[in-house]
C-alpha cells in the first residue's frame, strides 16, 4: 500500500515538475503577451494541482494535508483571477493580441 | 544538495540586483524589487529561519511593493540622468566593499559547530527556553522575553516611522475634493477580482489572526500577522477604492492602534515593575512564573501586531490620499 | 524524489527571471513577476516537506496572498495612470 502510495505520487511530482518546466519555457520563448499568460498559467493550475496533490499523498492524513488543501485551494482561487485582471488590463492599455496584429497590418508573417 | 539550491537562488539573487541597477525604468526596478526579496526570503527558508522568511516576504515583497508603486504613481516612471560625480561614489562604495569582505575572513566558517555561537548562545536558549517560558519556539521566546528590550525598541522605531511618515505626507484624510470621484472607486469595474477579493478578506483576516496568535508554537508572531493584516485592508482599498477603505477602518483608529501598541509594551513592563519584579519580567504577572511568560509573551505580541497594522496602514492611507 | 521537482522549480524561476529582464512591456514583467511568486509557493511546500517539517506551510501560504495583492496593487498602479494620461489628453484638447 505504502509502495503504492509511493509511486504514485512520485509519478505525479515528476508529471508536475514537467508542466511547470513546460510552462517556465513556453512564457520564455512565446511570441505575444497573451500567449506567455497563457504558458504561464499551465504552471499555476497544473502544475499546483500536481505537485501540491503528490506530496499530499506523502502527508497522509494529517493537519499537513489540511494546510496544503488551502494552499491549493487559494492558488486555484486567486491565480485565474491575477491572470484575467491582468489580461483584461494589458487591453485596455492598447496591447493588441499578435495575430489581431498581424492582420491589421496584412503581411505575411 | 539543499546547499546548491541555495547558491543558485542567491546567483538569481546577485543576476536580479544587477539588472535592477541597470535599468533606468522605476517601475521595472520596483518589480524586480520584489523578485528580489522573495528570493531572499526563499534563501530564509532553506537555510531553516523561518520566521525571517516570513516577516521579509510579508514586509517586504509586499507591502514594500505597494508602497513604491504608490510613491511612483505619483512621480515620473523614468529615472533622470545623474548629474553627481560617478567616480568618487564608486570609489567610495569599493572601498567599503572591500573592508566588508576583509572583514569577514575573521569569521567562523559557515555551520561550523565550534562557533562561539553554537557553543555558548545557542545551547544557552535551547537549554533554557522549557525551564523559564516553556513554548516550542525558540525564537519567539527570545523575541519576547528574554531579549524582550530589544523588541521594545523595535516597536518604537515602527512608530517613529509611521509618525515620521505621517509629518512629511500629511495624515491621509483626503481634505481636497476628489475632482473624479466615479473614477475613483478602485477596480470596482473588474468584476472577476472584486467578487473574488470580497470573498477572500474575511479567511485573509482569518489567517492573519492565526499567525498573530499562533507564533509561540510555529513561524508567525506579531509583525507577520500585522502584515498580513495590512495586506488585506490594502486588498479592500485596492477593489473598493480609497474612500471606502477609509470608511471602513477611519483615520482615526488607525493612529490610535499605531500608539496603543507601544502603550501595551511599556504597560506590560512596567505592570512587572508594579507586581514585584524588574522591567519587562513576566514572572510575577500570574500565578506561576511560566504561566506569567505566557502572558507576558501573548500580550506584548498583540501590541507588536497593532503597532504594524496601524503605522503600515497609515503610509499606505497617506500615499493614496495624496494622488487624487 | 522531492529533488527533481526542486529543480524543475528553481529553472522556472531562472527562465521567470530572464523574461522579467528582458519582457519587452511592463505587462511582461507584472507576468513573470505573478509566475515568480507561484512557484515560489510550490517550492516552499516541496522544501518544507524535504525538511520534515510541516509547520513551514504557512509560509507557503502567505507568500501566495502576498503574490494575489501585489498583482492587483500593479493593476490599480495601472489604472491611476492611464486614468491621469486620459485626463491630461482631455486638458489638452479642450484648450486647443
């Protein structure tokens, strides 16, 4: 039960530290400001949910599993929103979306 | 292994500060301000203090972030161009560098367990805390009572700055009529952070309370919870605007929390003085001297956390008032 | 097995850096600064577990609350700005 346990959530924290890397590199190399707060939110959602899920499985049942349910619980609550104040800011400053862009101005890209 | 994740934060750390003095935008100086701080504070933690780590990134990644953006709203974004003598202030900095690190090829080698500290001040503490005060975190105990006067005067010193910031700014009671005053209503026109702010102030208030009372048996402890507290009257001010932040929590109690807080201290101390023993010492405040600890401890920790609420609230108010 | 996560974690930060440096408008830099402050909440939850000391989650905690209220501190920063800008454009063409 215990190897079990073990395994699965090694897999998840592997799975989790792919999509954080996954999204680390995706806000690096993306072309736009909406697709980088797009990667960059793979890291806050999946990411979060992986990794905070496999090392509550190594909690057990405990006050420790309790913390770490409101911890994902806030992030899963108030990283979305940071992401569409954000979002919602940056295009009422005037920053157009790249393909949006790239119509306006009809060359090939 | 934990010592290379440390090395490669503080490599973050010396990349990030080299980037800060480069630029010439203040606004991309205060964002990587805060990405230094919390670097910092992750350093904390790896090396296991980890009140430090919370107390610098409550302070500093956020409520300093939000002051400096608030100071900055208020100026230009672009840095001007230095008109000072370059080459005498780098001389001077170089020097001063350079004493520093000689300085430190006196020290003892980093955890080495033959210290002067590790062998006589920290056996001491930990010998000693569950005789006298009998709870689980050192730190806490040291903080507040046996290096209880230092703590004191750390309390006068937020007070002196709130008091201090409080002359230059003006009390933040917006005395001027607020030209625009539809505009002024924070981010009431984002509807997604409103309604999710509203939500979360009463469990951040929640929270706050937690660390505040929960700092003698983990991390937490008065200035923490004070700014976690600020951080969620500053959340409020942020969607509902300046007016009803003021509304909310006056002007007025916010200075009379700012100068309740060093009352409490000084009224604990001499409150040992009145019942029998010197200033400061709790022994005599209860029955028995460790239950006296306990109490002695609880309510100089409450006036730690009024102290902070009130005089961070106050910079805050006094900032945001001066913009309209 | 905490270690490779650990890694992962601190690369992301090194990459949030780098576009932190170099993102070409602010709002690039309000992004990377909102990943820098999430992942520094998991790396906070995975070290206090590597640790053996459970206590240390309330760190992660606050450090989560304290990311949310910067981010839409630099919003409100924002909107007072691009609300001045609007007001002296206004000024502007009325006295023209």
């Amino acid at each position: 039960m215990t190897t079990l346990l073990d395994v699965l959530s090694w897999v998840l924290l592997t799975l989790g530290g792919i999509s954080v890397l996954i999204g680390g590199i995706g806000a690096l190399r993306m072309p736009d400001l909406y697709t980088r707060m797009h990667a960059a939110s793979v890291t806050d959602s999946m990411g979060a949910i992986l990794v905070l899920g496999g090392i509550m499985l190594q909690a057990g049942w405990s006050l420790a599993t309790i913390k770490l349910i409101a911890i994902l619980l806030f992030l899963l609550l108030t990283s979305p929103t940071s992401s569409n104040a954000l979002a919602s800011a940056a295009l009422l400053a005037g920053t157009r979306p790249i393909a949006e862009r790239k119509q306006d101005r009809e060359e090939t890209p | 292994m934990i010592v290379m994740f440390g090395i490669f934060l503080l490599t973050l750390l010396v990349i990030t500060a080299i980037a800060i003095v480069r630029t010439s935008n203040l606004f991309v100086g205060v964002m990587l301000m805060g990405i230094a701080s919390l670097l910092i504070a992750a350093n904390f933690f790896i090396l296991d203090a980890a009140d430090v780590a919370l107390t610098e990134a409550a302070v500093g990644a956020g409520i300093s972030t939000v002051l400096f953006l608030s100071a900055l709203a208020l100026t230009s974004a672009q840095e001007r161009s230095k008109s000072s003598n370059r080459l005498l202030s780098f001389t001077v900095v170089a020097v001063a560098a350079l004493v520093l690190i000689y300085a430190t090829f006196d020290k003892p080698r980093f955890g080495d367990p033959l210290a002067p500290v590790q062998t006589h001040v920290a056996p001491w503490y930990l010998e000693n805390t569950p005789t006298y005060i009998d709870i689980p975190n050192v730190v806490t105990a040291v903080l507040g009572s046996f290096r209880g006067y230092d703590t004191l005067g750390e309390v006068f010193v937020v007070f002196t700055a709130g008091i201090g910031v409080l002359f230059l700014l003006g009390s933040g009671t917006a005395s001027s009529s607020l030209p625009r005053e539809t505009n002024n209503e924070g981010l009431r026109h984002y509807l997604i952070p409103r309604v999710v702010g509203r939500f979360l102030i009463p469990f951040i208030l929640l929270f706050g309370l937690y660390v505040q009372f929960h700092g003698e048996y983990g991390p937490g402890g008065g200035f923490q919870a004070g700014a976690i507290v600020t951080a969620a009257i500053i959340l409020y001010a942020l969607i509902e605007g300046e007016r009803r932040a003021l509304a909310a929590l006056p002007q007025r109690w916010l200075l009379g929390l700012m100068a309740a807080g060093p009352l409490i201290y000084g009224a604990v101390g001499i409150a040992g003085i009145v019942m029998g023993g010197n200033f400061l010492d709790y022994s005599p405040l209860a029955s028995d001297p460790v239950g006296g600890q306990h109490l002695g401890i609880l309510l100089i920790e409450i006036g730690v956390g009024i102290t902070v609420t009130g005089v961070l609230l106050s910079i805050f108010h006094a900032f945001a008032a001066r913009g309209r | 097995m905490y270690y490779v996560v650990t890694l992962a974690t601190l690369v992301t930060m090194g990459l949030a850096l780098i576009r932190a440096v170099r993102g070409p408008s602010v709002y690039d830099r309000v992004l990377a600064m909102n990943m820098f402050g999430t992942k520094t909440v998991l790396l906070l939850s995975i070290i206090a577990f590597l640790y053996g000391r459970p206590d240390f989650l309330d760190l992660a905690l606050a450090y989560a609350l304290i990311n949310f209220i910067g981010v839409l501190a630099v919003l409100e920063f924002f909107r007072v700005r691009s609300l001045r800008r609007f007001a002296e454009i206004g000024e502007e063409a009325k006295t023209e």
